[in-house]
C-alpha cells in the first residue's frame, strides 16, 4: 500500500479504516478528495478508493492540478 496521510498526518492501512469509519460516524454527508503523486500506478489509487469505499464512503474525488 502507498503512503496515506489525511492533514498531513501518516496512516498505516489499519490506522486509516478506523479513521474513515470514525469520520464517517460523525459526518454522514462527508466527501473523501484523493490527491497523489502524478507517477503513481493507478492500481494503488483504485486500492486506496476501494479501500475508502469499505470503509463507508461512496462520495470520492481525485484532486489534480490544472497547468
């Protein structure tokens, strides 16, 4: 799994569930922004959603950054 850091703070896979379920809890209407490094292998990014996903969410964006 890729480095996973929500406000600069780093997750381990375990870490990051129990925090989305708990973000989740607390704000139903919540929307998930994934922004990654352009050189990482889109099968990580789907990992990731889909690891958000089960954790509740079904409002995810990927950020880019328009040149």
């Amino acid at each position: 799994m890729v480095q996973v850091f929500i406000q600069k703070k780093k997750f381990s896979k375990e870490q990051l569930i129990n925090k989305l379920k708990l973000l989740k809890k607390n704000n139903q209407n919540l929307k998930i922004y994934i922004k990654g490094d352009k050189k990482l292998n889109y099968g990580k990014v789907m990992d990731l959603m889909n690891l958000i996903n089960r954790s509740g969410f079904k409002k995810v964006a990927l950020v880019t950054k328009l040149k």
